[in-house]
C-alpha cells in the first residue's frame, strides 16, 4: 500500500498559546487543513447524546465500540469521512491533527484514521489530558491505518495531535501504537508533519523504548529523544520543507509571545511566505480554526471556523456552544448514502459532487476577487468587514459588555454563515 509519493498532501499546522504567551488569560488553539486541493471540508455540529450498551458505531472504515454518553462537538472534516481535521466540544477540548512518517511501518490494512481518533477524543473526554487516554487506549485496541484521501490511491500516515483545554495543552506524536507525549503548561507551542517531541517526554507508551532498543534504533545508554529516534533517516523531500514550516511557525509566534490573540492567531494561519498559508500543486488549506478557551469556566469558549478554503480569502466565523447552537446548512454536503464511494467495493472508484452552498458560493467570490479588481476588492471588504464584527461580538463577550442570552450566542455561527452568503449572492 502506498504511504507517501512526491505529489500528494502531507502539510497541515497546527499552533497553541498558554498564557503567558497569550494576550488574554485563555488559550488559543489554531489550525490549518492542508489537503487535496479540490477536497470538501464541511463544518458539521453533533449534539450531545446517550447510547445503549452494547452499541457499534460506524467510523470511516470499521466499528468501533460505543460509550454510553457523547459530548457536542464542533467538526471541520474532508465531507467523505466520518472523523475530522479538527474540531472543539463543548467542555472546551480542541484537537488538530498532523500526517506524519516514521521508522515504523505504515499499516496496510484499514483501521482508525487519525481524524477518526481525533472525533473519538472530542466526543469522549472533558480535557486534553483524557483526550489524550481515548487516543492512547483507542489506538492499542484497533491501531490507525487505512487510506485518507478520496482517491483510488491509497495515501496513509501515521499521525501527530495538537490538544488544549482551558489550562494546558498537550503534543501527542504516533508511531503506529507507539506514541510519545510532551505537556505544555505556558508558552507556546506548534507541530508541523514530523516528530517534535524530543527529551522533554511527559508521558509515552509502555514499550516505547524497549522497540526502539530492540530495532538497533537507540543505544539504551544516551539520553532517549523520541523525535531522534524514530524519526525517518532519510526525509521525503516535502517532508523536510515541513521543517522550515514548523521553523517559521516557531519565529512567528516567538515575536508575539505575550501578545497572541485570535486575531494574531488568524494572521500567522493567512501567512503564505512561510507556506502555512498553503496553495502548491495538488493541495491547498482547505480549511481553517482559532479557538479561544479562557482561564475562567464561567466565560464560553469562542471558536471560529472558514468551512472555505485559503484563510487569507476567507472569513472566521464564531461558534459558541448554546442552547441554541445547530446544524448550519449551508456548509453541510450533500450525502449519498450507500452509493458514496467510500462505501462501495473497491472504494473511490467514482467521484461525486460534495460542495456545500457556501462552499460554491465562495468559488465564485474567489473567481471574481482575481479576476475583476473593483469588484474582487469590494468583496475582501466585506469578508474583512463581517470577521471583525464576529472577532468584536467576541471581545465584547469575554469582556462582559455584551452577553447575549443562550439562544442567541447558539444561533451565532449560523448568523454569520447566513451573511456571508448574502455577501457572495
């Protein structure tokens, strides 16, 4: 089974900041989706709900067991696949994940995809801490593995993950179960498709040394760096442009430490020199998140999603957990039931239409903004105008000026949505 060649995706980055690094006592957790360039994201909201022992649920490509109780969640997923990119519940958790490629082999067969996990740990947990545990003990029973990408070709990886919560964050980087994990408790901190957990190993699978002794892969005598390790011997050649992102993703939020907010946060993700803004061949950003999780539990946390691709040209639009919080419609694709090609055998045989409403929308904006200047400039006017109205409505909500009543803070992101269609109409 194919696990990498030169021309398919392998780029995503994801970003935190833990107060002192932060402007404001909260955490800010950020991420952008690189994926196949023509490649649907939908932002999918799933309530919260109870489940009858004994349970089976679907994911991507098997069953997994169910637990008994599930947490809302806010998903930006490939419309294809069950799991997600990146996503947020309602207790605050955040999780973004990485493709990664290390000295252990890539399963051939299908299991759970890293973005299956990612939905798993979201659904399951009420810190990044006990997100992490779901992935860990998920990841020992049924392993990762399986294609991710709606292709013929099989394209699999390994995966690394990005978690916060309102006090901490934690980086988890895999090698197939193996994993090793580093606790962020101040400071800020990114990943960018390669190990970068190195001594500083704040918790790690029982056997991870032992394979690394075994393998000839370490001495057992000089200090252990898990990035070292395990890390490939000879990079993909994308692989080591992934390590001038991750460099430039450091310096970027190295000028700003003590000063990152969402906004902050936005401006590095819209950034193209250093390629996190991402537009090279056969894939792009597809997607893009920043989420604010404050100190105080008694402050919503406020996460703002594109469900559009390349974030310079897009608008983040605020989604708060709420009574009323919903499915947009807009920016849900359409469904095929047992004739989508991730169903059917062999799969991705056929090629079906899953843009969204906003999705097309936004094409057609995006068509106008290169090709008519007046027009093009109007229009990123009013993408500018409609984020600072969502980026103001939050400031004045954690500042306290203005508090709506539930209803309303639920029905938010799908406002926002609605408007920015207008916008395109």
């Amino acid at each position: 089974m194919a696990s990498w060649s030169s021309d398919t995706p392998c780029s995503c980055d994801c970003f935190v900041s833990v107060p002192p690094a932060s402007a404001i006592p909260a955490v800010i957790f950020a991420k952008n989706s690189d994926r196949p360039r023509d490649e649907v994201q939908e932002v999918v909201f799933v309530p919260a709900g109870t489940h009858a022992p004994g349970s089976r649920l679907q994911c991507t490509y098997i069953e997994v067991e169910q637990v008994s109780r599930t947490h809302a969640v806010i998903l930006s997923r490939p419309s294809w696949l069950w799991g997600a990119e990146m996503g947020a519940n309602e207790h605050g958790v955040c999780i973004g994940n990485e493709a990664v490629w290390t000295k252990e082999p890539v399963g051939e067969g299908e299991a759970l995809l890293g973005m299956d996990l990612l939905r798993l740990a979201l659904e399951r947990s009420s810190s990044a801490l006990e997100a992490l545990s779901v992935i860990t003990d998920l990841l020992a029973r049924y392993g990762q593995g399986g294609s991710c990408r709606e292709d013929p070709t099989p394209f699999c990886y390994h995966n690394t993950f990005l978690l916060a919560d309102r006090t901490e964050a934690w980086v988890l980087e895999t090698a197939g179960r193996l994993w090793a994990a580093q606790r962020i408790q101040e400071g800020a901190r990114n990943i960018s498709n390669q190990l970068s957990v190195g001594t500083d190993i704040s918790a790690e699978h029982a056997d991870l040394r032992t394979r690394a002794l075994a393998q000839g892969w370490w001495d057992g005598q000089s200090t252990f760096d898990f990035a070292q390790v395990f890390s490939l011997t000879q990079q993909p050649v994308r692989m080591e442009a992934a390590k001038a992102r991750f460099r430039a993703g450091q310096q970027l939020l190295q000028q700003q430490q003590g000063g990152i907010t969402a906004e902050v946060m936005m401006g590095i993700l819209r950034n193209k020199e250093s390629g996190i803004c991402m537009d090279s061949g056969g894939f792009r950003t597809t997607a893009s998140m920043v989420s604010i999780l404050p100190r105080d539990p008694t402050q919503p946390c406020v996460h703002f999603l594109t469900a559009t691709p390349d974030p310079s040209r897009s608008v983040f639009k605020p989604f708060i957990f709420g009574a009323g919080a919903a499915q947009a419609p807009q920016v849900l694709s359409p469904t095929f039931g047992a004739r989508d090609p991730v169903r059917t055998q062999p799969r991705f045989q056929t090629q079906v239409d899953r843009r969204h409403t906003l999705y097309l929308r936004h094409q057609v904006a995006l068509g106008l903004i290169e090709s008519e200047q007046d027009r093009g400039q109007q229009l990123r006017q009013k993408q500018r105008d409609l984020e600072q109205e969502g980026l103001e409505a939050a400031r004045r909500l954690l500042t306290g000026e203005q508090v709506p009543p539930p209803q309303e803070l639920g029905g938010l992101f799908q406002a926002f949505v609605e408007r920015e269609s207008q916008v395109y109409a």
